[in-house]
C-alpha cells in the first residue's frame, strides 16, 4: 500500500540529527512516535487489521498534542516530572489529565480557536473505546458493518493518520528550524 505521508516524513528525515534542550528532544521523540505510528496505521490496514489500525489513533492523536504540550507549555518541573514519566498538574498535586494538555496548547495557540479542544470533547471517550475493546472497537466485527462501511473506515483512518503525521512534521520543522519540513507540511496539508 502507498503511503506518500510517510514516504515524505522518511525522506525529510532521513539523516537528519539534532541535539536540543530536554524540551525540545522530549517534544521531537513524541512527534517521531507519530511519524512511527501513521506508517504503523497503513501497514496494519494494507494487512487487513483494521480494528488494530484504529486502536492507534488515540496514540497518535496523544502523542502529537503531547508533543505541542512539551514544547509549548511544560514547565521546567514538569520538565523534570517528564523524565520520571510522573507529570503532575500545575494547580494540583495529581498527575496531569489529557483535557489539561489539551487546554494548556489552546491557551498557547488561539488560532485553533478552540477546534482542539472541540476534538477532544466529541472523539477522546471513542478513541479510548477502540484502544480499551470497547464498544466502538468491537463494532468493527459486526456483518453488517463489514459490507457497507469498510471502505469509508479505512479512509478516514488513514486520513487521519495523515493528518496527524503532516502536524507533526510542521512542529518538527519548527523545533529544529528546518524550512524544507515546515513547507512541506504546508504542501501536503493543501494537497489533502
């Protein structure tokens, strides 16, 4: 199966080596997790296990808001927490909570004009749902589901592992000032 997304990450990548602050490595790490993750989606799709390719939507949607969270928002504690994997919330002394990720990058980023946030509160409790077994995964073996909306299903796993993939290589490009990664995911975000 083609996967030009990934092609190009791979490509852009490719040899490519940078030493920053804790901030910005743990921030790429998290959007390599993406770019691992979308070529993972299509590999799983091209072998027929769509119902694995979904459950790994929520890690990619995580792992990119994470990673504009880490370089974005983290304090320098959080920074610290973050090695322990142990990151507790600024105003409390639980560990932090994903809605609050989510909340701190809106804050830092008004341009998406709430459509993050939006996201999360209509798709994290089915994104959990296909990573946990629950109901949502467990639709994908009905018969009826099997010969009317497979194809669409597909598509729209695909696209947005895309989606996903191409945010992710935007802040990469930002992070280490990398222009031809940055103008890339401008050309693949316009062909989509």
């Amino acid at each position: 199966m083609k996967n030009p997304i990934g092609e190009k990450v791979l490509e852009l990548l490719d040899g490519t080596t940078f030493q920053g602050s804790i901030r910005e490595n743990f921030a790429l790490m998290n959007h390599y997790v993406v770019f691992d993750t979308q070529r993972a989606i299509y590999d799983l799709v091209e072998l027929g296990h769509i119902g694995s390719a979904k459950a790994l939507l929520r890690v990619i949607f995580e792992a990119n808001v994470k990673a504009k969270w880490i370089y974005q928002c983290a304090s320098e504690k959080q920074l610290e927490q973050l090695q322990k994997d142990a990151v507790k919330s600024v105003n409390k002394k639980r560990n932090i909570q994903f809605g609050e990720i989510v909340d701190d990058v809106e804050k830092m980023n008004p341009h998406l004009k709430g459509k993050l946030k939006q996201f999360k509160e209509e798709h994290w409790k089915g994104l959990n749902s296909l990573t946990h077994s629950g109901v949502m995964q467990l639709k994908m073996y009905s018969l009826a589901f099997e010969q009317s909306g497979l194809e669409t299903e597909i598509e729209t796993i695909l696209d947005f592992s895309d989606r996903m993939s191409i945010s992710s290589l935007c802040d990469v490009g930002k992070i280490t000032k990398n222009k031809a990664s940055i103008q890339a995911s401008i050309a693949l975000i316009s062909a989509l």
